[in-house]
C-alpha cells in the first residue's frame, strides 16, 4: 500500500475526525519518531544521575543505581503484553493517551520517590505507561504500512529518533546543574505533554471500529497462539532480544566506563551526544539499503560485522594499557548504537508482516517477549561492571554471535 493511499484510508477511519487534522508522510514520520523518543529520553537523561542516585539512595552498592535503567525496561516489557491487546479493542489512539497520563503520573511518584527502593518500582510503573506509546505505535504504522515499505518508514522514524538520545543525556547534566537529580521527572512530565497534545491534535485513529478485536482471555490466547507459531516470528523475538540486551548491558555500563577507566566523568554526555549523533549512519543506510538487499540480508551482515568489531576490540585491550583506547572505544560504541538502526526495524517488520490482522496483540507479544528478556540478559552484565569495558565486551561478544546465528536462519526472500 501506498503511503498517501495509507494516509487517506487512516483519516477516515475514526467517526468525527477531520482530513484536516491528518498529518502529511514527513509528519507522520516525525510524530512517530517522538512516540518512540519516549523511551529513548526516559532512559538516557537518568544516565548522568546515576552516580549521584547511587550516593544519594545506593552508598553501600553503587552499581544498584545502574538498576533505576534496567527497572524501567521491565516495566516497558511487562505493558507492552497489554498495550496491544488494549489497542485492538479500544483503538490506538485511545491506548496512547491512556499510556501516556500513566508515564506521568508515575513520573511524579519517582521524583517524590524517598528511597531507592519505592523508585525502582515506581520506574516500572512509568516503563509500563511508556510502553503505549511505544508498542501502539508500530501497530499503528502497520495498520497504514506493510513489508519493507513498513521498514523503510521504520527507518526515517528512527533518524529522527536519533536526535534524543543524543541530547537527552546533556537534557539531564543541565537540568542536575539547575536542580537536584529529581527535577528530572519534571522534565519527562513536560515531554510527555507535549507529544500528547500534538499526537492529539494531529493523529487519526488508523483502526477502523469493525477491525477491533474484542478484549477477552480467550481471543488474546488464541491471537497469542497464532503469532507464536510463525518461526520467522520466533526468530525476530529472539534477535531483538539480544540486540536489546546488548543495548541496555551498554548503557547501564557506559557513564561508569567514561568516569572509572577513561577520567571523562564531566564530558560524558557531550560524548554521549557525539556517539548518539554518528550512530544515525545506521538508520541511513538501512533507509537507503533495504529496500534493494532486503531485511534477512541487512540483519545478518550487521550482526557480522558488530561481532567482528567486539572480538578485534577485546583483543586489543588485553594487549594495550589500561585507560588507553578511547578512540577505540568511542567507535565501537557508534557501530553497537548503529547497529539498533540496522536491525531492530527489520526485525520488527519480518515479524508483523505474516500477523498483520493482529497487529496489536503481534506487536505487543513480540515486544514483550525481547523486552522482558533482554532485561534478563543485561542486568547480569551491567552488574560484573569492574571498572573496565572487558565485561562489556565479553557480553556482547556472546550475545552478538547469538544473535548472528539466529540472523542467518531467517528466510532469504524477505
């Protein structure tokens, strides 16, 4: 499908909606963008708060701060399960907004939060919420979308993407140096405002009230079913799950390999920002790429090279000084950040594309499933954090050879 042919069909979809109100491709691809920034900002402005959270709520185990990152991510997994569903029974834009009031509420409770212990759930909470916006919405590009075109719009959306991480960190320094570590929460609130009333304004429903799925336990066991008996979902599941494992391993990891090995504590996030910025050569290429190599053929060769990249990096640190290297390291954290850009789209449009008629309840098992999992598998390696990227490498290593074996089973054509 065409995407003006997506755009006219999403406009008339919900009673009461004005052609006016429906966004052009650019700002659709924009909006959409934003959604995803959700997470992206809820995650990296907390990582120059880090050592202070760990001073302030965590003295006797400083690496337990590292867990105000990975609780939020399960909170994400664990409402993503119900995202979809919701929004095949209510309707995507209904779901959104209701995942939105929750972030913020949930925000609030974290920046009254007295102890390390009632913020570490109450991030969970705003993961929940946050997961919406963030699950909802690719069921909502594939309601319009499908196949590489789906892919394609995947990838513009994650250039812009791109923009927050790399300020989000330098979002947080700033609003630490104006306020405490707290004020933080403030910040989300506001974004969160934000998005919400252009997402309001702007965004049609895109499912009709004749294609919604009727919310029982025995229609969402049955959509469960159905999705999990595609191998090439099975597949995506495990891939993404692995990348995001990597991903969240290295960010938990990051701010304490900058400060402890490197002594660039107080340029972290400028560096962060650069890192975040080159990165979007992933997205690009994938953009400019897989329309012409397809996904199965983009996914394998990126798994390959990021293996290839870790095992020659870890093999140089056994060999160099310790705290030398930062060239190194800044490099091949743009090719593991690229490697998000690379992947993670692919991944999610070979897995929605033979479940298109459950989008939702696709989208939600599928991110889930990785989220939740991925969890599992950075946690550990966050937690050997011992002052040097060895654990780092090691894990990713691991997880990337995984991750390529699983690439190369994917079926040739798509």
């Amino acid at each position: 499908m065409r995407a003006s042919g997506g755009r006219k069909r999403a406009a008339g979809l919900a009673q009461g909606e004005m052609m006016t109100k429906t966004p052009s491709r650019n700002e659709f691809i924009a909006l959409l963008a934003l959604l995803f920034a959700t997470i992206a900002i809820s995650i990296d402005a907390m990582l120059p708060a880090l050592p202070q959270i760990a001073l302030d709520l965590s003295p006797e185990d400083p690496n337990k701060a590292q867990l105000v990152i990975t609780s939020f991510v399960l909170g994400m997994g664990l409402g993503t399960l119900f995202a979809g569903p919701l929004s095949d029974a209510f309707g995507r834009k209904t779901t959104i907004l209701a995942g939105f009031v929750l972030y913020i509420l949930a925000a609030l409770a974290c920046w009254a939060a007295p102890s390390l212990e009632t913020l570490l759930i109450a991030r969970v909470v705003q993961g929940i919420g946050a997961a919406a916006p963030r699950t909802v919405s690719i069921a909502m590009v594939r309601d319009m979308f499908k196949g590489r075109e789906m892919a394609q719009i995947m990838s513009f959306a994650m250039m812009i993407f791109t923009l927050v991480p790399a300020v989000a960190p330098l979002m947080g320094q700033g609003v630490i140096a104006l306020a405490r570590w707290q004020a933080i929460f403030v910040a989300y609130v506001a974004f969160a405002l934000l998005v919400m009333g252009w997402f309001t304004l702007r965004q049609p429903e895109t499912l009709p009230q004749e294609a919604r799925r009727p919310l029982s336990w025995h229609a969402l066991v049955a959509a469960s079913a159905e999705v999990l008996s595609h191998r090439v979902v099975q597949i995506s599941i495990a891939a993404q799950a692995l990348t995001m494992g990597m991903l969240f391993a290295t960010l938990s990891s990051m701010e304490g390999i900058f400060s402890d090995l490197f002594g660039r504590g107080d340029s972290f996030p400028l560096w962060f920002g650069v890192i975040a910025m080159a990165s979007m050569i992933g997205s690009i290429l994938n953009a400019r790429l897989v329309m012409r190599l397809g996904m199965r053929r983009m996914v394998t060769v990126t798994y390959g090279a990021l293996l290839a990249l870790t095992l020659a990096y870890l093999g140089l640190v056994a060999v160099m000084p310790e705290g030398s290297g930062f060239a190194l390291h800044i490099l091949w954290s743009v090719v593991l950040f690229a490697v998000m850009g690379l992947t993670l789209g692919n991944l999610n449009a070979l897995a929605m594309e033979p479940v298109g008629h459950v989008a939702g309840m696709a989208a939600s098992v599928t991110s889930a499933i990785a989220t939740v999992v991925s969890v599992v598998l950075a946690v550990p390696v966050g937690l050997m954090f011992d002052g040097t990227q060895v654990p780092l490498l090691l894990g990713v290593s691991v997880y990337g050879a995984m991750a390529l074996g699983l690439a190369m089973r994917l079926k040739a054509n798509p």
